[in-house]
C-alpha cells in the first residue's frame, strides 16, 4: 500500500487576515449606518406626532377658555340685568342668585370675579 502525499496547503498569510478584518468591519459599518437610519427616521415620525398632538392641545385649551370666559362674561352680564330690572321681584332674585351661585361654583368661578 502506497500512501499519497497530501498536497500542503498554504499557510494563510498575515495580510489574509488583515483583509478579512478590513471587511468585517466595513459591513458592521454599513449595517449600523443603515440601522441608524431607520431609528433616525422612526424618531422623527415620532417627534412630528408628539407635536402635532401638542397643536392639538394648545388649539383645545384656547377653546375651552374662550368658552369659559363667554360664560363668565354671560353669568356677569345676567347678575347686572338682575340688579338693575324693576321688575324683578325680591324673592326671584334671591332665587335666582342663588342659582347663578352655584353655577359659578361649578364653573370654578373665583369670588373676586362676582360683582357683590
């Protein structure tokens, strides 16, 4: 039996793995940019939604004091009809004072803003 020499390989050189190194890293390198542009774009979805709804907010909060003001204004406006009427009668108005008391309660009114 006669045995074959095996052919020998080469020894892979110090540039070889030099090289391998080089391109390992450069597709980290493209996997991270490409990954930091799709975080980068999902940030910015993000943020524009956040200030949309912060729009939305202010545009909601200016509504509600223009329309807690219209009614502050009204209840003003009812209690100086009242006060100046001729025709109110003592008890109606007594009555009615009342009412429009617990109305500016519920409407968070302050005292100082109730003429007296």
């Amino acid at each position: 039996m006669v045995l074959k020499a095996k052919p020998k390989k080469k020894p892979l050189s110090f540039e070889h793995y030099a090289r391998a190194i080089q391109t390992d890293i450069a597709d980290l390198g493209k996997e991270m940019r490409d990954g930091f542009k799709s975080m980068h774009s999902d940030i910015a979805t993000g943020f524009e939604n956040v200030r949309k709804q912060t729009h939305d907010i202010r545009e909601d909060v200016k509504r509600l004091n223009e329309i807690m003001v219209s009614k502050a204004d009204l209840s003003e406006a009812i209690r100086r009809e009242l006060d100046i009427s001729p025709y109110a009668k003592e008890a109606d108005v007594k009555e009615i004072r009342e009412r429009l008391f617990r109305v500016e309660e519920k409407l968070g009114l302050k005292p100082s803003r109730r003429a007296a």
